[in-house]
C-alpha cells in the first residue's frame, strides 16, 4: 500500500494511524506547493487533487476518514469500534465534519496555511466567525469529554484521531483551546502516543 500525504491536516490524521498501527504502507510525500497533486496522474487517484490518498490492491481511496477506517480494519484494531458503537461513531464524524473541525479548520487555514503558501493576509471576518462557533462546540465536546477517557468511552477509536487533528496546532491556528479543561485532558491522553505526535515520516 502506498499512503499519499502532505504535511497538512488531514494527511495527518491518516499518517497518525498508519504508524500507530504500524500498517505496511510505503508514506509518499506529495508537494502541494509544487502542485504535484494537480497532475493528471494524481487525479486519477482522486479527482478531486487534494491527500491524503491510498493505494492499495484493490483501489485507491481517497477521504481521510475513510482511510483511517480501512486501515482500522485492515489491521483488526480497536480503533474501529465493534458494531454496537459503529453508529456513535458515524454520529461524532459527522458531528465533527459539520460542526468542531469545520470551524476549527478555518482558524487553521487562516493563521498556518495562508502564512504557508503565501497565500493572503489573515481574514479579520473570518477568524471571528471561525472563533465564535469552535467556542460553541468546543463547549459541547468539553461537557461530552467529561468523565471520558476517548470520545467513545475507554477505547481509542479513529473518531479521536478525527475530532483532535487540530488541537496540535492550537497555539499557532489561535484555537483557545485553554476554555476548555476537558477538551485539553483528553488532547494530552492523545499526545501520549508517538503516532499522534509525530505522525509524518521523518
């Protein structure tokens, strides 16, 4: 299996369980600013020229959590829930797709990405907005996180790599992540693991 990346969010989350699960994947760095995932090549892996992308027998697969499931699954491992909480994890996915990360990823853009690639001043209107709704949700999964050990309860799932793939960049996206005592226990738990902190090859 081939494991296309960048060092950017999403790759991370699927670079993080790749080498927590010590999966057999060959890590291919693919360089955006390059624009090495704009070549007709690349889109015939995934059409829509973003990673992270996997190549593996029967295909390639595109979408990070899609991946960080196959790969779950590949391996047999706990971070893919038994099916009673297969359902509660497709709710907190959701969740965090339309809701925590959806913000969470703006202030990432704005304060990392753009300073990055160069690519524009930081936009006042939305790092406000941006601001607003992480504190409302990060609210929500601070009171959830409340007497938890990971989302799902005692065990580590894909949804806690999912849900945090920000929080590492905290300080630097300006995510206040300070508000929130539970959501910061929880983060410290994930950066237990070597996986999660350095996620990418060296």
């Amino acid at each position: 299996m081939k494991l296309y990346y960048s060092d950017t969010l999403n790759p991370r989350k699927a670079c993080a369980v790749a080498r927590h699960l010590n999966s057999p994947v060959e890590f291919v760095s693919v360089s955006l600013s390059d624009g090495e995932h704009m070549t007709p090549e690349f889109r015939v892996m995934n059409p829509n020229a973003k990673v992270p992308v996997l190549a593996h027998d029967g295909g390639t697969l595109w979408e990070s959590n899609a991946i960080m499931g196959f790969l779950a699954r590949t391996a047999g491992s706990d971070l893919w829930p038994s099916d009673d909480k297969l359902v509660e994890m497709l709710r907190w996915l959701s969740w965090d797709l339309q809701h925590f990360s959806r913000y969470a990823d703006t202030l990432y853009f704005e304060y990392v990405i753009k300073p990055k690639f160069d690519i524009g001043p930081v936009d006042p209107k939305k790092v406000e907005e941006a601001t607003g709704y992480v504190r409302k949700y990060g609210a929500i999964l601070n009171d959830h996180l409340r007497g938890r050990k990971f989302v799902l309860g005692d065990t580590l799932t894909i949804t806690d790599f999912a849900i945090g793939i920000t929080l590492p960049y905290a300080e630097q996206a300006h995510i206040p992540l300070g508000e929130f005592p539970e959501v910061a226990r929880w983060h410290d738990r994930l950066n237990e693991l070597p996986a999660w902190r350095e996620p990418f090859p060296a």
